[in-house]
C-alpha cells in the first residue's frame, strides 16, 4: 500500500486528495497547506487523513510514501527537492518549476535517488489525446502542417504566473507528444492588462523541423470559455473540443496539388476537397484519475512515466524561451536542446 501526501489543498488539491482516495493500492494518508480552514474541511470528507500545516514536519514523520505538490509554481523546486531528498516518489503540478536550471536538478536528484518525478501534464492521459497520437501514428491524417490551439476564459486572474505558465504547459504538452519533437525555436507576444509583467493574454508560435507549426493562444480576459486543439494534416484535419460532449471530429477536408505540372496554367489550380465529418468512438475516462493511477502504478512496477522528469524539463525549456521572447517584444528564441521527447513517435 503506497502512503500519499497531498501538499496544497487550494484550487486542484482537493481533486488530486479526491482522486488518490478511490484509487486501490495506495492510500491518502495526509494533507498539507498553510489554511488551517481547508486542513478542517479536507478532515471532515476525510477522516482518515493526518492534516499539517508544516511541510517539513510532514516530511520528518514517516507518514508518506510519495508526495503530491499542487502549490503555486515558485515553490514547487524547493518542495519537490526536499521530498525526493528525504527518498519520497513526487508528483508536481504543471509546471514542474519555474526554471530549467530547476527542472533539471530535479531530474537528477530523482535518478539518484532512483525516485519516481512525475509531473501532472493531465491531458497526456486524457482519453482523445491518446486517440489522436493513434490517428498521427496510423497516418490517417497524413503529414501533420500544423497544430492550433485556443485555452481562453474570463478568470481566474492570477498575481503569481502569466497566463503563459499557468495555461499554456496544457497545450505545449500535448503538441510535444502529438508532434513526438520539441520546437526549433518560438516566439511570444501578449500584453499585461492588471499586473505588471504578468501577462494576461499571450500568443505563442512554435516552429518544428519538417516545417511544422505549434500555436497557443492563452487569454483569462475572454468572454467565452474555449478548450479547443486543431490538428490540420494533408489528409484529414481533426478538431478536440474538451468542452463537447463528443470530444473529437474528424474531417475529410483538405487541399491537393495537381499531379501533372507540365501543361499549361490551368493544371496547376490546386483542388479543394470537401469531405465528410465524423466523431469516432472514444472510450472516455477521468484524466486526472487515469493520471493519478498512472503515478500509482510508475511506483509500484519501477517503471518510468511517460510524463517524467524530462518531459517536465523539455515543456518548461519551451516556456522559458516563450518567456525571454515575450519580454523581447516577440523576438524568435532558438531551443537549444534537442533530445528525445519521452515517449516519442519512433
């Protein structure tokens, strides 16, 4: 039975303390947050939890097997750090931390300690993502042009991250899986509304080798709640709509180059093709359960998760330079680092 520790009961805490809860073979065994109210209201629903206000003295007692951070992002290095210094399997909450530098200390402390570092990129377990990576491998949309996605909403503002840090990680995870390579290089440009250097709105491009494109609008100044990924390939172009009750919608659309490029202009009209649409079947699961599971189950068959400590480390590469290039007006920032996403396409 493997002993959880959730460690921030704020927004998502209570999800995760939820969720590990109905999960067989581990077990919530405390809470941690500095909110004493919430500690009393996490112990009322569940009294078989030990609550703390004190993330050290949680650590200095043999309570945990693992820990679960879903605090604010600055402080997610330290306490992930301490944890997995102290021999405990840690997840995170997107981001894994605010710098690179940060994630990859973290990487390396957790092989050393031969810990698992799993980090809640949420939508990678999320059922039509997984049949989307599916359709690109059974090259049923073709060669993939680009990926668009709009993760836009009125609210929650928030004083600690931009709306790149909190919102974005969701879609840069998923273009990164989907795309099975990390960008060349990226751009960013937004504009902070209520907080100074912390961006409300952002737009993000992301260009990958094979002339690919990645682009993420963010905004929490938006009318409309929209959760939408546009993947657009020479075949076919599919659009996941998380707010729809059928999620996915495939459409037989596109545009054909003529064949014959050696008669006279007309041949060289290109064709539009106008297909059908259909929904295909997907067997639908709670991600953040089936996210939660997946921890579980990393722990207990060593195995290593496919939203792992490097698959933090290259998502937070990504948003560094999206974040030097928003403070540079836009200007193009190369990613350095090319390595194997984990659980890439082969």
């Amino acid at each position: 039975m493997i002993r959880i520790g959730i460690v921030g009961l704020g927004y998502w805490g209570p999800n995760l303390v939820r969720c590990f809860s109905d999960i067989e073979n581990c077990k919530v065994t405390a809470v941690c947050d500095q909110d004493y109210d919430q500690l009393l209201r996490i112990k009322d629903r569940y009294p078989g939890v030990y609550p703390m206000e004190d993330f050290d003295s949680l650590l200095d007692r043999d309570l945990v097997d693992a820990v679960v951070i879903a605090t604010p992002t600055a402080s997610h290095h330290q306490l992930a750090l301490k944890a997995l210094n102290h021999d405990l399997h840690v997840f995170v909450e997107k981001p894994l931390a605010k710098t690179v530098d940060e994630c990859r200390e973290l990487v390396e402390v957790a092989k050393k300690r031969n810990r698992t570092l799993f980090v809640g990129h949420v939508f990678l377990h999320a059922s039509p993502v997984v049949k989307l990576r599916e359709m690109i491998e059974a090259d049923e949309l073709g060669a993939i042009n680009y990926i668009s996605s709009r993760r836009l909403n009125l609210g929650p503002v928030r004083k600690d991250v931009s709306a790149l840090y909190d919102l974005a990680p969701h879609d840069i995870s998923m273009m990164l899986y989907l795309l099975g390579q990390k960008p060349i290089s990226v751009a960013c440009s937004g504009f902070d509304r209520f907080n100074p250097g912390i961006h409300d709105v952002c737009n993000l491009t992301m260009t990958f080798e094979g002339n690919r494109m990645g682009m993420v609008h963010v905004s929490w100044l938006d009318p409309r709640k929209e959760r939408v990924l546009t993947v657009v390939g020479d075949k076919r172009m599919v659009v996941y709509d998380d707010l729809e009750q059928e999620k996915i919608k495939v459409f037989d659309k596109g545009i054909d180059k003529p064949e014959n490029t050696s008669g006279d202009f007309a041949d060289f009209q290109l064709a539009y093709r106008y297909g059908g649409s259909y929904s295909p079947f997907i067997q639908e699961r709670e991600p953040l359960k089936a996210e939660c599971q997946e921890f579980i189950r990393c722990i207990a068959d060593q195995d290593t998760p496919l939203t792992d400590g490097v698959n933090g480390l290259q998502v937070v590469e990504v948003l560094e330079a999206a974040d030097r290039s928003l403070k540079m007006s836009g200007v193009p920032i190369e990613i350095e680092s090319r390595t194997p996403i984990t659980g890439a396409m082969k």
